[in-house]
C-alpha cells in the first residue's frame, strides 16, 4: 500500500532511496513508480537531496583493466538508439506500455529490484547514422510490436526482416518477415529479447532470408531499453 | 565518435552525449566520476573485486540508459550516485553480507563526532549539510549507516543494538525533519 498521506508517502520514499526496505516492500515501490507520479517525485526528491552524503565513502581508484572491461562490454552495442528529442515525443509513446519520462525518472531504482509488473522494453529503429526515427517497438510480458513510424515501403519484390542481435550471442536470429502493412506482432515475447539487445532491418527477398541470417543490407537499427 | 566530448567536464551534459551515442564521452565520464563511484561501491559491497563488477555494471547501465536520461534532466551525479548504490545493494543482497565482509569497523565511520563537516562543502550539500544538524546523533548515524554503508533496517538494529522498533522510528523522524528543512 502506498500511503496517500504526503508525510507517510515521503517518509516510505525516503527509505526506499536509503536501501532500509525488505525486499518485498522495495519491490511494491519499484512497480508503484511507473504509474505514482507523487511518489515518482518524493524518490526523485530523496535521491537528488541525500546523494552528496555518498562523498562520505570516500573516492577510491578503481582497480587497473576495470574501463578496458566496460569498453569490451558494450562493444557489441555501439549502435545506439535515438536523439535524445526524440525520447521527448510523447505523442509516440503515447500506445507504449509504460511512459518514458516514468523510465528516466526511476531508472536507477528499476535497474536493481524485482520485475514487479513484469518485464517492459522499448526500442527506436533508425538507419544508421541518421537521427530519423522510423520504427518503434514496444515489448511487454505479453509479446511484441513493431511499428513503421512513418510510412515505409521496402523497395520492390522486397521485404523487411527483423532481426535480434544479443550480446555475445555469434550471429543474429530472425523475429520474422514484418508485413506490408509496416506492424509485426509476435506473441509470447522471445525469450532473448531483453535490454541491451540490437533490434535490425534487413531488406531480403520475399518470404524472408533464405540462409537464416541477414542477406541483404541493414537499414534500420535501435537498442531495446528497459522502462 | 564525439572528439568534442572529451573537452567536457559537466557531467549531466556528458550523460547526454553517452545518450547520443559517444563512446568518448562515456570514457571521460569514466575519468572524471569512476573513483567517487567506486569509492561508494566499495564501502557498501567491501570486497574490490565485488565493486569493480558493480562499477563495470553501472557503467554499463549508464551507456544503455543515458539515452533515458536527457528526458528528465535530473542532477547528473545524482543519478549516477542512484545506479552505483541500488547496483551495490543489489551485490549485497545476492551475496550475502557476510560473505561480503567480517570487518567489525563496519560502520564505524558513522560515529565519528565530525562528520556533518566531512560532508561534501560543495554549494549542492549547503542545505543537506544545514539540515543534517538539525537531526539528533542517533537519527544522523542511522541514516548515514543506510545512506552510505548500505545496511538494512534489520542491519542498523544488529550494528547498534538497540530494538528494530526504534531504528526504524530514528530513521523515520530524521527523514521527516530532513524533509522539512529542505523544502523550506
């Protein structure tokens, strides 16, 4: 229960932000955020104000290789998803399962607890290099959906395949052919689609890829993110 | 790769560019922000081969996330301070605290007589560091042995040996006399 009472309500964000919680309370904050704009603010609140308390700690230097290890991680993730005015666009975002401005608020606080209301994903197609959103893909526990942003044809005798690209994985799966009408559905969610995977187009013949891996050029790519 | 981003030193707009794309962005964050972070990973997980992974993990989430980030424009190290700490407690809860730690200093720390002026003197701990002094000994100890070494309720009780009732009621009255002070 999250107290309506704005003392109480601070008082339990407070001890989220602090860590006290047991991890069942922490974990009925964590879903609450998405949709608690009052307690979405009281956590922001706290972790804005008690975040210079963390100098206490003390600044330590890491040990040596740590940034050559992150470097390596996120190699197979150099592409990126979007401007950062796009994630501003709420009209797109409107059908989403979640709003994003909810993600960027409570990040830190999703990234660790439990998957309260279920995983949720996003993730924004562009071609490479261009800022142009074209496609959006919103994933839920129940499956997931690509949408064309704008009208876009693949060229002709043609169709666009999609594909996941997962870290470490050696080489992307098909998600299927995307319809002409510019919206694949699939349903339940792949079990390897989770943040931090590459979404991609690929133009390829009609019927899809005949090798199983992309043949023809990638046209369109995005990061699935967690919100 | 952004050449410019390594001329800049403000983080939130560092975050932004790693949210544009900027692998080189990411790296000067990393210079500039990677001791404050590991420092508060290591105090919390204590163990410097647990808080380089926690580091290397919130590194990580920066890089997925700071895309995110721009929308809401929070304080830029605060939200680094947020990943690195729920990243650390997360670390402790899957590991165990005391497969973490038989240090009988922990916490110490909290209990030293200076330690509202070992708070950050920077201009953004000004009303922080005003309103900490207005907390009882007791509520401040709790709150910073939560805050920055990361103990639970149950934890502070075991770590001070006094009734989990009390702590809890500590905890809750510093945090509204905290509130109070700041938002005024």
């Amino acid at each position: 229960m999250i107290p309506e009472n704005p003392d109480e309500l601070h008082v339990l964000a407070g001890e989220y932000v602090l860590g006290v919680l047991d991890e069942a309370e922490a974990s009925e904050i964590a879903g609450a955020l998405a949709s608690h704009s009052e307690l979405r603010r009281a956590v922001m609140f706290w972790e804005e104000q008690l975040h210079p308390l963390a100098e206490l700690a003390g600044p330590t230097t890491p040990p040596p290789g740590t940034w050559e290890a992150i470097e390596a991680r996120i190699a197979g993730q150099a592409l990126r998803a979007p401007a950062p005015g796009f994630w501003n666009n709420l009209a797109l975002w409107r059908w989403s399962t979640a709003g994003l401005a909810a993600a960027a608020a409570s990040l830190a606080l999703w990234i660790a607890v439990a998957p309260a209301p279920g995983p949720s994903f996003v993730a924004v197609l562009r071609p490479p290099q261009q800022d142009q959103a074209s496609w959006v893909a919103a994933a839920d526990r129940s499956g997931l959906v690509v949408r064309a942003v704008s009208a876009a044809a693949a060229p002709n005798e043609r169709v666009f395949e999609l594909w996941a690209i997962v870290p470490g994985a050696a080489r992307p799966r098909s998600l299927g052919v995307i319809p002409a009408n510019g919206e694949l559905k699939l349903s339940p969610l792949p079990p390897d689609l989770r943040d931090g995977v590459t979404l991609a187009i690929s133009v390829e013949p009609l019927g899809g890829s005949p090798t199983q891996q992309p043949t023809g050029p990638v046209v369109f790519v995005g990061i699935v993110t967690a919100v | 790769m952004d050449r410019h981003a390594t001329a800049l030193s403000s983080v939130g707009v560092l975050i932004e560019a790693v949210g544009r794309g900027s692998q080189a962005a990411l790296k000067r964050l990393y210079e500039l922000e990677s001791r404050r972070l590991y420092g508060i990973a290591l105090r919390i997980v204590r163990r410097p081969e647990i808080a380089a992974d926690v580091l290397q993990e919130t590194f990580v989430q920066i890089w997925q996330n700071a895309a995110a980030f721009s929308a809401e424009r929070g304080a830029g190290a605060a939200w680094l301070t947020g990943i690195v700490r729920f990243r650390s407690l997360d670390a402790v809860r899957k590991l165990g605290r005391e497969v973490l730690t038989d240090d009988p200093a922990l916490g110490d720390a909290a209990l030293e007589p200076d330690i509202i002026d070992k708070i950050d003197a920077a201009a953004e701990a000004g009303a922080l560091k005003r309103c900490f002094k207005l907390l009882d000994d007791q509520q401040r100890r709790c709150i910073v042995l939560a805050f920055v070494d990361g103990l639970s309720h149950s934890e502070i009780t075991e770590r001070i040996g006094v009734p989990l009732g009390t702590v809890k009621s500590w905890i809750r009255r510093g945090l509204l006399t905290l509130r109070r002070c700041l938002q005024s």
